[in-house]
C-alpha cells in the first residue's frame, strides 16, 4: 500500500514540476512558482520515503526539505528565470 502511495506522490510532484515549469512559470508572478516547485519537489520526497521500507525520522526531516530547497534551483538552471518575458 505504501508503496503504492510513494509511486503516486512521486509522478504527481514530477508532474506538477513539470506543468509549472512548462506553462504556468512565465504567467505567475512573484514568488509564487518558487513556493509551487518547493511544494512538488518536497512531494517526490516524501513520495521516495514511502517507497523505501524504513526510512528513519533523519530521512523524513532532510529529503523533503533537500528537494524543497533544490527543485526550484533545478529548474531556474534549466529553463532560466521565472516571470513574464516581452
């Protein structure tokens, strides 16, 4: 079940990123896309601890945060800045 579960958070939070970065990135203004991609990357976090058998309480603390922090950056460096262009 709990794999089941992890599997789905982990294509749900991808997907989201994905749409984010693809559509909705240059039409929301603000911090607002940083928050949207730190909310799905902190999803496939917690998506890849469910997956696993034990994750420990150290695992739930930094993965999450970790890719909270990273997938914002990750998609700065690839699809460049954020916001309306023109």
């Amino acid at each position: 079940m709990r794999t089941g579960i992890g599997v789905a958070a982990i294509v749900t939070g991808s997907g989201m990123a994905l749409l984010v970065v693809v559509r909705m990135r240059r039409h929301l203004r603000g911090v607002l896309p940083t928050l949207l991609l730190a909310a799905c990357g902190a999803l496939v976090g917690a998506g890849a601890l469910l997956v696993q058998e034990a994750p420990g309480v150290g695992d739930w603390a930094i993965a999450p945060a970790v890719l909270a922090v990273l997938t914002p950056v990750h998609a700065r460096l690839v699809a460049g800045p954020a916001g309306a262009r023109g």
